[in-house]
C-alpha cells in the first residue's frame, strides 16, 4: 500500500479493520473483526439455530482513524 502521508510516498502503515453489524429489529448487535464486504441493498441471509431469516443492508458507515491505524465499518441490517 503506498500512501502520501508526511508527503513520503513510500510510508506505509497497516490497518486494522473493525465491523459492527446493527440489527434494526432488535436482534443483538455483533462485534466482528476484520469484515466482510457487503453494499447498501444487499441481502444477507442469516442462519440461527435452523433458521434462515433474510437482511438488507439498510445503511453502510466507514470510519478511518489514520492516527489510530483503524479502519471502523459500520452496518446496519433491517429485516426483509
């Protein structure tokens, strides 16, 4: 990854990605590390306990904190 920073255009640092997945109904929100890739609109199908209930990504947030070395992603899923 080449980079600007400091205007050195071979500095480099590494990211760390968070994801956070809110479920608008209610569900319990999740934690994830590193992250998945997914668009506003897409429909993710989630399995629990033998069920398969159906998500849109309603809203989709990214967060960088060049400071930090992170990178926060934040969606947010409301039921099909």
């Amino acid at each position: 990854m080449v980079s600007f920073i400091n205007n050195n255009p071979f500095y480099s640092i590494m990211i760390k990605k968070n994801t956070k997945v809110f479920f608008l109904d209610g569900r319990n929100s999740e934690d994830l590390e590193g992250g998945m890739p997914l668009s506003k609109g897409e429909i993710i199908h989630i399995h629990d306990k033998g069920k398969i209930v159906d998500y849109i990504v309603a809203e989709k947030e990214i967060n960088c904190f060049l400071d930090k070395e992170v990178v926060d992603i934040t969606y947010k899923l409301k039921r099909k």
